[in-house]
C-alpha cells in the first residue's frame, strides 16, 4: 500500500488528523493530550493503594511519531494494511518500548520509542517491574 492508498482512507475515517488546516491539528493533538493526562492522573489515584497492587502510566507512545522514511514521509511499513492501526514492525517496536518503560522509574520513564532500541534487562539491584512504591 502507499500513500495514495492511505490518503482516501485517513481523509474518511479520521479527517481531523490529515486536515491542512494547523488549528485542527492542534485541536487534535491538545484533545490527544489531555487524554493521555488523564490516563496519567487516572493510574496515579490508584498507583498506591495497596502494597501488593500498583496502577502505573507507561508513557512510551506519548512524543512517539510514525518513522519517516529516506524520503521524509511517514515509513507506511509501521502501519497495517488499514492505513490505520500498527503493523507487526510498529507492535514489535512499541512492544520494545512497553517493556522498557515497565523497567524505567517512575518518574524517568521515556514517552517515545525509536526502531531498533534493545530492551532493557532488570538489574540484580532491581530485578522488578518499577511502581511509584519501588
């Protein structure tokens, strides 16, 4: 698929996100915003409440853009045949970055991901998932 395959689909299903118009977009990307600040907020109430159980925000796709290729444009291969969802590249990337996170402090977790980062071990020192208990 292509650009032109893509194109037709995002301007019919979600023309808000491909609108030359900037202010739509930052419309679009202030809503997308205050979504993920309540997803935030949402895992903070109830990161802890108990000792045994935590809540905790993975930012890893909070500043994460499609790639773009050697021409400049978004790298179409990170997007499934839909135009619209991630491909199996773009799920082994984020997934990638889903583990990382879960092993980053709480308060120095990355909020993107790049192709091609390795995944992080646990450390003997701390060889757990990081809560804002730990």
């Amino acid at each position: 698929f292509s650009e032109g395959t893509c194109r037709p689909i995002h301007d019919y299903a979600c023309p808000c996100a491909v609108d030359e118009d900037e202010d739509n977009r930052d419309a679009l990307s202030a809503v997308i915003a205050q979504y993920n600040a309540e997803f935030a907020e949402l895992a903070t109430n109830y990161s802890n409440v108990r000792d045994d159980f935590a809540v905790v925000f993975q930012p890893f796709t909070v500043g994460t853009d499609i790639p773009l290729g050697d021409d400049g444009k978004a790298d179409l291969s990170y997007l499934a045949p839909d135009c619209f969802h991630f491909s199996g590249k773009a799920h082994a990337a984020a997934a990638v970055a889903l583990w990382n996170n879960m092993f980053e402090a709480h308060d120095d977790k990355s909020d993107s991901w790049v192709p091609g980062e390795n995944a992080k071990c646990p450390s003997a020192d701390e060889p757990y998932l990081r809560t804002g208990n730990n």
